[in-house]
C-alpha cells in the first residue's frame, strides 16, 4: 500500500514540476528581444558648448523626444527609457550627446543602448524547456492512469 501512494506521489510531482518548467517557458519566450536603451541628462555650462555645436530647442523635439527628455530629467541617474525617438542616437555599448536647450537652461543629453547579447539563446531555451514540461507532464499523467489500473 505504501509503494501505491509513493508511486503516485511521484506521477503528481512530475506534473507539478511539469507546469513550472510550462510557465518558466512561457516567461522565457514573452521576454523583450530588443535592446534597452538608456538616457541621461545634466545641466550644462553654456562656456563648454562650442558655436559649432548644435543646440535643438526643447520645444523643437517630437513628443516622444521632450518625454525621453523629461524622464533623464527626472532620473537620479540613468534612466531606461522605453522608446527610441528619432530626435536621439541610440549606439551600442556608448553614449551619444545631444545639447537640448529648456527654459534658458542647455542641458547635455546622453542616450545610448545596451544591446542583447543573450537574446539569440532565450526563445529556443524557452521552446526546449517547455518540450521538456510537456513530456513530463505527459510521464506524470501516465504514471498516474497506470497506477490506477494496476490498483483495480
């Protein structure tokens, strides 16, 4: 009697560990593939902007561009911004500086990405992980439909 109730005991594992292995691939497959891309701003010295150097107007940025803006703004530090307005560069692995003048005040914008280097191996980790969740949970049901027939 007790090698029926362990038996089963391990059919409900297989499938109790079958489901997380579904829902971790799940997660792994709905993960963002693009690269996250990163804003900075700080109030600028109008003696360090050369006349050579352009300086855009706030009010002259799209709306997406003054939202990057205001978020770097806001930021104690370097913000992830969740757009890539073309009012901005946004290269691999370094910062890109834009001057963007708001109320009198020229402030020096940094954006850059941080490109995914893991992104090429987490959907088919995701695809094998859930093949792996589906065969045992298929092992844990069949564990249990066995032992119930083997009991009558």
């Amino acid at each position: 009697m007790g090698t029926k109730s362990k038996n089963r005991f391990s059919g409900w594992a297989l499938i109790i560990f079958a489901v997380a292995l579904l829902i971790i691939s799940g997660l792994l497959i709905d993960a963002p593939l693009e690269p996250t891309n990163k804003a900075y701003t700080t109030e600028t010295n109008e003696s360090q902007v050369s006349p050579d150097d352009e300086v855009v107007r706030y009010n002259d940025l799209s709306a997406a561009g003054q939202d990057v803006f205001d978020q770097a703004l806001r930021a104690d530090g370097i913000a992830t911004v969740n757009q890539s307005p073309p009012d901005f560069d946004y290269p691999d692995d370094t910062m890109d500086y834009t001057y963007v003048e708001k109320n009198g005040t020229i402030y020096t914008i940094g954006t850059g990405s941080n490109p995914c280097r893991m992104c090429a191996l987490v959907e088919p980790l995701g695809i094998v992980v859930g093949l792996a969740g589906v065969i045992l949970l298929l092992s844990g049901v069949y564990r249990l439909i066995s032992r119930e027939t083997d009991a009558t």
